[in-house]
C-alpha cells in the first residue's frame, strides 16, 4: 500500500524526483490553486498597504486603486475610477504640468523614481506627493499600463520651506546688523585716524599705541561685517559677475606684492612658479578677493621662517592654481568643514605661532566665486603639522 505524502514530504520529494516536479507543476488543479494564492496575496497586500497605489492606462485612464489611495485624496474608489488620471493633479505646473511630462516620459520607456508634484483632495486641498512608476507589460513584454505608488510628503516640504524661511530671515537679519554696524564703525575708525593725524606730535606712544589699537579692531570688525554682506550677496544669488579677458599671472602678482608684507613681518618667502602669461576670462575684483583670501589664510597659518609655493598648470579646458605652504596642515576631520560658512579651524591656544584672526567666512566666500566662474576649489593636506595645498581652476576662453 502506497503511503499518502504530507506537503513537506512532497517539497523534499520534488526535489529529489525530478519526475514527480514535472508532474505536481503541470497538475492542473494544483496549478490553479496557487494562481488564487497568489492573487489572494497580492490583493491582500495591494489593499492593506499604506502607500495609495494607482493603475494607469495608455489612454490615461485609472484602471484601479487602493484603499489609501481612497484615504489620500477624498474620493470614493468609484469616483476615482470614472477620472482621468490628470484629474488627480493640482492645476499648478508642479501639479498637471509636470504629470503631463512624466507621463510622456513614461510612455517612451522612462522609469519614474520619487518625482515630487502637487495632487488636488476632493477638498479643495493641494498636497504635495513623491510618485514612483513602474511599468505593467504583457507576455509579450510590451507595457499595457502603469502603476504607479504615492507617498504623501506635505509635512515633510512643510518643514522645508519652514525652514527656508527661517533661514532667509536669519540671512535678513546679518545682512540689516551688518549695515547698520557700518555706520559707528565708520565713524569710530575715522576719528581714530583724526585723533593720530592732529595729536602724533603732542601724544605720547602708549596713547598713539592704544589709539592704533583702536583702529586695527575697527579694521578687523569692518572686514568681518563686509564678508558677512558678501556672503549673503552669494547666497541669495545676486553676485553679477563683470567678467572679462584679463591676464591671471599679473593679478596673481599684484596680490602677492599686496601681502608681501604680512609675508615678510613673519619672516616667510614666497616663491612664485606660474606661466608669464595665463588668459583667462573672470572678474578682476572677485578672483582678487579669492586670491587674498586663500593666500592670506597660507601666510597666517604657516610658521614662522616658513616657506608659500604658488604654481600654476594648464589641464584640459582649465588653468589649475596651487597655493601650497609647509604650515600647520588640517587633519582629515578638519577637511570636511573648510568650505563652510563659519567653518574656521579653531588654533588658538593650542601652541601654534600663527594667526587665529579671522571670520571663518573666507574659504566660502572664495568657493562661491570661483563655482560662479565655472570653476572648482579644494584642498590636499597629509594631516596636521603637514602643510597644505589649496587649489582653484578657471575655464579658459574657448574664443
């Protein structure tokens, strides 16, 4: 007497009775029962789930959908599936206007992965939704429709543009303080150089030395406010640049005679290894002010007796400028935080004889003008008591 199989017993079965697979796969019964299974399981899962799940036609129109799909929008699923597809979209052009698009992108073949657009509720309320399309084909591979899964993001770009907003006022803020300094600032470095200019000969030096003083933190404080204006000016995107063809090898001159005293009050050379000549088309006052900053920052940073190297090379499309020094270095930590605003590395009292001055501001300020140009900037440093190497490209004249 044959002894009747468990389902178990028939799984191990299969696989070792190639004969017997063939038979329970072909067994049209059996195959029928896990057809319905199967679509039970996947109806289960296409309503239960928490997404709200669309099929679309090619002739735009709603095939099916969830539950959620119910609970997102408003309607009932009759309703939903007597509209077409762009129904569903608020009449915005991130709303209709771009579902139109995507699904022309669709239709040629395009997936669609987490596209943020503007649905329309029964309500009247405008949501914002990530939309993801996969394509639906038949056993002839061509595709019959989409479907297409929406996850509800208001909350999410509610806290975006809150926070977009916080931003914009704090940069309102800067920009309104900053201008409103400049006014005492002004007045207070101005009578301290009247106050030198009439009294030098009858003032002893420790007042014409605190007088000084007086001015040099006017000096620093001016600097400060006006990198805090420019950068502002960058963020908001109204930097217009006054490009021209201009020769880099003498602006890269006249900064380093520029600085050469600061250079010299630290006992430092500066040698300078760039082509004679090096056309370029860029805005003379704003790769003025990367070039100081970057070059200033070499100078405050590097000991004593120490030793800048500025070379240049042509690569491709671009002229590439190299400022290196044999300075303090930056840890790999250190690096990430460069090009940031207020993204100063903090060296004080950590027994360096360098100079700690300085707004953090510059490295950004520097990056921003040279992306405006069509360029790049970035460092090279083997770590800490290591040097550096910074660099900035410019695209050549293509004409």
């Amino acid at each position: 007497m044959l002894k009747k199989l468990s389902e178990a017993e028939k799984v191990l079965n299969i696989r070792d009775n190639p004969e017997l697979k063939i038979t329970e796969i072909t067994d049209p019964k059996r195959a029928e029962w896990k057809t319905k299974e199967y679509e039970e399981n996947y109806r289960e899962l296409y309503e239960e789930t928490p997404l709200a799940y669309f099929s679309i036609g090619l002739d735009k129109s709603i095939k099916r959908c969830n539950y959620a799909a119910e609970k997102l929008l408003g309607y009932t699923k009759k309703q939903i599936l007597n509209m077409d597809v762009f129904d569903l979209y608020a009449d915005t052009n991130d709303g209709k206007t771009k579902a139109k698009k995507l699904f022309q992108r669709f239709l040629a073949g395009e997936n669609i992965q987490d596209e943020e657009l503007q649905m329309m509720q029964k309500n009247g309320n405008v949501i914002w939704i990530s939309l993801t399309v996969r394509p639906v084909k038949d056993n002839s591979g061509e595709t019959i429709e989409s479907r297409s899964m929406v996850l509800d993001i208001s909350e999410r770009k509610k806290a975006e543009q809150e926070l977009i907003n916080l931003n914009k006022l704090k940069s309102e803020i800067l920009t309104r303080a900053s201008h409103e300094l400049k006014t005492p600032l002004m007045a207070i470095k101005g009578f301290s150089e009247l106050l030198i200019l009439k009294h030098q000969e009858t003032t002893d030096n420790n007042e014409l030395y605190l007088i000084e003083e007086i001015k040099k933190g006017c000096s620093r404080l001016e600097k400060l406010i006006n990198d805090i204006l420019k950068t502002a000016e960058l963020k908001s995107g109204a930097v217009l640049l006054k490009k021209s063809i201009e020769d880099l090898s003498l602006l890269i001159r006249k900064s380093v005679d520029e600085l050469k005293g600061f250079a010299d009050s630290r006992n430092q050379i500066i040698n300078l290894m760039i082509y004679d000549k090096l056309i370029a088309s860029f805005d003379k006052e704003q790769i003025k002010q990367v070039l100081n900053n970057i070059l200033t920052n070499a100078i405050k940073y590097t000991l004593p007796n120490g030793l800048i190297e500025i070379r240049s090379q042509v690569k491709g499309d671009f002229i590439i400028i190299s400022i290196k020094d044999n300075g303090i270095g930056f840890a790999r930590e250190d690096l990430r935080k460069l090009f940031k605003r207020f993204g100063k590395i903090e060296r004080f009292g950590q027994g360096y004889d360098v100079v700690t001055q300085g707004s953090g501001l510059g490295l950004y300020i520097s990056k921003k003008i040279i992306e405006l140009h069509g360029g790049n900037v970035w460092v090279e440093s083997e770590g800490r008591n290591n040097g550096s190497t910074f660099y900035f490209s410019l695209p050549i004249p293509t004409s």
